[in-house]
C-alpha cells in the first residue's frame, strides 16, 4: 500500500487572523484539521505474531501484532494502535480499518476480525492472506505523531466448524448398515456454498412404528461399511431421542449412540440440519391429497370450500408436495385453507383446523400452521390490487406464497377453425408471465386467400378482454407481433395445425408448424422407433385413428421427434409426462385433443 512518509517531524499548523474584510466569517464554526501524515520513528517496527493465526477458540482478544520499540528515542510515547487490512488476492477490494483493544501488546478483537474475513471471503475456515498497516499515535520530539510502524502481511484463519460437502440420513424406514451403504438417503442443499448456505434438508419415509436414525457425512458412512466403526455419526446432545429439536454432535464425543426417534404415525419425516449453529430440527408430515381454499373467492363455508380445490400435479404428494390455487382478485379478500379433515370440521362446526399464517396476515409469503397451534385465526390477507394471485402452498416445507397476476391463465385463439372463437381454444401461461402456449388448426376461408386467419383473445368467446391481431408478420410467415386492438387485422398462416407461443408481455407471437401426431411406444407395431400417425379431424379438432394395440406402455409425439410430447394422464395430458398404458391388447379408437398445458386430452375406446 502506498504511504505518506515525512521524516524529521511533522508540519505545524497555525492559525492567523486578519483585518477586517468585507467577507462573512461564522466563527462559532468548530475548527477542524485533517488526519496528519504518518512519520515513521527509527526503532518503532511491527511484525506479525504468528505466521498463521486461527481464531478457533481464541478468546475475544487476539494478539496480531508484535510491536519492537527497544530502539525508540527517548521520550517517545505511543498509543493507540491500528491495522489498515486489505486482502492480499483481491484486487480493487477496499480496506478495513480495525483500532486495537490494547495498543502495545498488539491484540485486536476475534468479533471483529471474523466479520471482516466473512465479509470478503465468506466463512469457510481457509487461511486468509491480508496486507496489514500498522498505525499509532504517540509523541516523538515532544511533539504529536501519527506514526507509521510498518507493513506485515497476515494469515488468518476464521473460526468455523467443518461442514462436510454432503450429509445422510441412516437408518429409518431403510437398513441401518444398507442405508449407509448405498448412500441413498441425501441431505439436499442449496448452490452456494456450505459456509454460506450451512442448512440442509431431507425428507424421508418413515417406518411403520416407530422412527429411528442417525445423521452422518460421507466419512461416517465409509467407516461403517468398511470398517464397523458407527462413533462418527451424529446424535442428539442430552440424549432426548424424540425431541423435535436441539443440538448435534458425534457419536464419539456423546459417549452413546443418542439416535433420533420419531413416534408412529407420520408418513413422512423431514429434517432440517444447520451444520453451522450444529442444530437440527425434525418434523413428521402428514400430506392430503387434497386441499381446498375457503373464504376469499368464495364463502366461509364448507360448501363453498369444497368447489375451490387446489391443483396439483400427477406426481406422488411426497414428490411434489406443492398445490396452488388460482383466483381472480380486484377486491379485498380475507381466506383460509385446509385438508378434506379441516373441511369437515367446519362443517361441524369447528374451525381450528384450517391453516392459518403464521406472521401477519398481509404477508404475501412466510410459513402457515394449523390455527389450534396459532393463537388467534391468522387468516390470509389480500387487497385486491392485482387482476389474479395465485396462492401455492409447500405442505413439506409449511411454507406458502400468495403471487399476485396481471395476466390471465388461459388466452384464446378465435378464428375460422372455430367459428370465431365459440368453441374453446384455450392457450395456457404456465408461469404468468405473459407467455402463452398452444395447439390448433389454422384454417382458410373463402376470402381470407387461401390463408388460415384467427387472431386472440384475453376471454372465452368475448372480444371485451383482448382482442390480439396482427401488427406485422415477419417473412418466414411464422412469427410477428400483436397488437389489442379491435381494428387490428387477423393473424393469416399457411393452414396447418400449429403449436402457438404467445408473448404479451412483449406483443409477438410464433408458430411452430405440427406437421403430425402418432403414437410411439411397444404398444404399437413401431416401438420406440417408428410413430404409427394419426389423421387430424377438423370436425372434432382431434387426431385421430383405429389401432391395434399391445398391453404396453405408448405416448404421444409430434414431428416424429420428441422435442414436443405428450404423456401424463389421459385427462390431464402434458409435455414430458409419464408413460400411457393399453391394459389390455386389442383394436382401439384413439382421439387425442392437443389443446394446451393443462387441458390436452384424449379418448381411447375399445372397438369390438
């Protein structure tokens, strides 16, 4: 770093008063100098204390500087010591300036060292090379100083725990010495780093009866398969094996196994470790199928709640435990939530049941609980500002957040394929951001010029919502933009059935030409190799065709490729879905409406 250095004494100040003048001048103003140059003192040297400092257990004075002044001149006094730090490999990074707790023998404070090490480098206990001026006042020559004592360069090491990269759960619903084996229960964590981001979670099956693990790192789990040595895992300290909560340590430093336990009852388990803090916390989890808002949108009743059920995807409720709710805003509303059991409960009556916020009811995330544990109704709280808010919960994490939408779900296409938009043909926004996504068939019209002619719609079969035609098509007839005007001309393809991608947050469209729709799969003749096509059906809108099919697993693809296909349910069919089934070989008529997320389908009947 660069210095000032005067050598042989520092500037005096004075202060002169003049004769009158015609200039103002406020003399209750406080005088004022600036920081003086540092000097340096032959004989006044500062070194490092150790070449490596690790401020594990230290107390909170930690000596950094050795400080020689044997060979000062008489009469110098010196006092309060200070370090300029700059980290030694970051460049551009700006300096700290930390005073000393007790100037001559060099200690300064581990508190405040260990922030400025967080602060630069996180908190992973790796050594940390500064760049350290040494600074102290004093008197030399009978007069103040600022004295320069030198430059050291210091390596420090902040205080931490180790945190393994990955963490597992052995035993419960599994083989203790199986489970460690395989691994196969893992802790989940975030991207950053596990000093920065020390928690980490996991939910797991539980057992039947009751519920007993450990939790190990990858060394612990090693030691167990390879050599029978179960004293690394962690356990609970105090040895309270169902407390929902409290302190980790090693097996070896407990002198006991002191494993977790959680009683029968829960279908789920999860835990929460912080390996920083070296606490856990571990909650049983008991998921519905089924959740149902009430309030809000609708009635304070039981009736009303059970019309407004929240969705959720085809995966397993432990897999996926997110639902969410969607519902039109515009005024102030006040609403609950709960399972089929809360439900029932108000319609006996009793309200306690039903999930409430745990923070203030106008927070529009946070966590929730049953109001028998709240103490009051902790409903929600909107205020009606945004055109939609979709209101999802995490039944694993009890965790929710109510997202507030100015787009609709669902848009239209309107056109001659369907009479003007009465038939519905619905584009779906998957992530309300405006960016719309569906299929249909683009068909001409006497006057349109042989070309196929829609435009969109914000609302089914109404024009009052939106009404989205074209502004300009681009030359490769696929992509162009939109403008909401009921002027606007119509949006003209090549007829041909498409999917559509809608942007209304920009105004532009595109096409992607579905130039066909077959089955693939073992349950028809191609396999996975070769589609057997189906013919679209402009009087259904479907694509459709009469098949023989095996008792074997088939989906839906488009282009004879796999960048759009569909799979899931026959009901709810979705991009990437699961694999279909024919339960029972033989000749069947299938009919698959290709429509949009959410509300794709199709109809297989048996032919006899």
């Amino acid at each position: 770093m660069k210095k000032n250095i005067l050598f042989g004494g520092m500037l005096l100040l004075a202060a002169a008063f003049t004769g009158c003048s015609e200039d103002f001048t406020d003399w209750a103003k406080p005088i004022t100098n600036p920081q003086p140059e540092a000097i340096t003192i032959p004989g006044v040297t500062a070194s490092a204390a150790a070449d490596v400092t690790n401020l594990a257990g230290k107390d909170e004075a930690v000596k950094l500087i050795s400080l020689s002044t044997a060979s000062a001149p008489e009469g110098t006094t010196l006092d309060k010591m200070r370090i300029v730090l700059t980290p030694a490999d970051l460049d551009g990074a700006e300096p700290k300036t930390l005073s000393a707790i007790s100037t001559l023998d060099g200690t300064f404070s581990k508190t405040a060292l260990q922030e400025i090490i967080q602060e630069y480098y996180g908190k992973r206990p790796d050594v940390r090379t500064f760049d350290a001026d040494v600074y102290l006042d004093g008197v030399y020559n009978g007069q103040a100083a600022y004295i320069d004592a030198g430059s050291v360069q210091l390596s420090l090491i902040p205080e931490a725990p180790y945190i393994a990269p990955s963490y597992y759960v052995v035993g419960g619903a599994l083989d203790w010495a199986g489970s460690a084996a395989s691994k196969e229960q893992k802790f989940n964590h975030s991207d950053f780093d596990v000093y920065d981001d020390p928690i980490f979670t996991i939910v797991i099956d539980a057992a039947e009866g009751d519920t007993w693990f450990a939790i190990g790192e990858e060394a612990a789990l090693d030691a167990i398969t390879n050599d029978g040595d179960w004293s690394k895992l962690f356990g609970i300290v105090g040895g309270e094996n169902k407390a929902p909560t409290g302190k980790l340590d090693y097996r070896y430093n407990l002198g006991a196994d002191n494993s977790f336990c959680v009683e029968a009852g829960a279908k789920k388990i999860k835990i929460t470790i912080d390996m920083m803090e070296q606490t856990y916390v571990v909650t049983p989890v008991n998921i519905s199928d089924t959740y149902y808002l009430i309030g809000g949108p609708g009635e304070w009743s039981a009736e009303s709640a059970m019309t407004m059920q929240f969705s959720h995807s085809d995966k397993d409720v432990f897999d996926d435990p997110v639902f969410t709710y969607t519902f039109d805003g515009g005024k102030e509303m006040w609403f609950a939530f709960g399972d089929k059991e809360a439900i029932d409960a108000v319609a006996a009556g009793t309200w306690n049941k039903l999930f409430g916020t745990t923070g203030a009811s106008e927070d529009l995330e946070g966590n929730f609980d049953r109001r028998y544990n709240l103490d009051g109704d902790h409903s929600f709280h909107i205020d009606g500002s945004a055109k939609m808010y979709r209101f999802s919960i995490n039944m694993a994490e009890m965790t929710y957040e109510i997202k507030e939408l100015n787009f609709n779900e669902y848009i239209y296409e309107a056109g001659v394929n369907n009479n003007w938009g009465s038939e519905e043909q619905p584009l779906y926004c998957p992530n309300q951001d405006g960016i719309y996504y569906g299929f249909f068939y683009a068909q001409d019209a006497d006057w349109s010029g042989g070309m196929g002619a829609f435009k969109f719609t914000g609302a089914f079969n109404s024009w009052n919502e939106g009404n989205y035609g074209t502004g300009s098509i681009n030359d490769d007839g696929l992509t162009g933009t939109l403008i909401d005007d009921g002027g606007s001309g119509n949006v003209l393809a090549t007829p041909g059935f498409y999917k559509a991608e809608v942007n209304l947050a920009e105004m532009t469209y595109k096409l992607t030409p579905i130039t066909g729709i077959g089955l693939i799969g073992p349950a028809q003749a191609g396999g996975w190799d070769t589609d057997t096509d189906l013919t679209y059906n402009p009087d259904t809108r479907a694509f459709e065709g009469t098949l023989e099919l095996a008792a074997d697993q088939y989906k839906f693809r488009a282009n004879d490729g796999w960048d759009i296909n569909w799979g899931g349910t026959l009901d709810n069919l979705k991009q990437d879905g699961d694999n279909l089934k024919i339960e029972t070989a033989g000749k069947y008529f299938i009919q698959f409406f290709p429509r949009c997320e959410t509300k794709s389908y199709a109809i297989v009947t048996a032919v006899e």
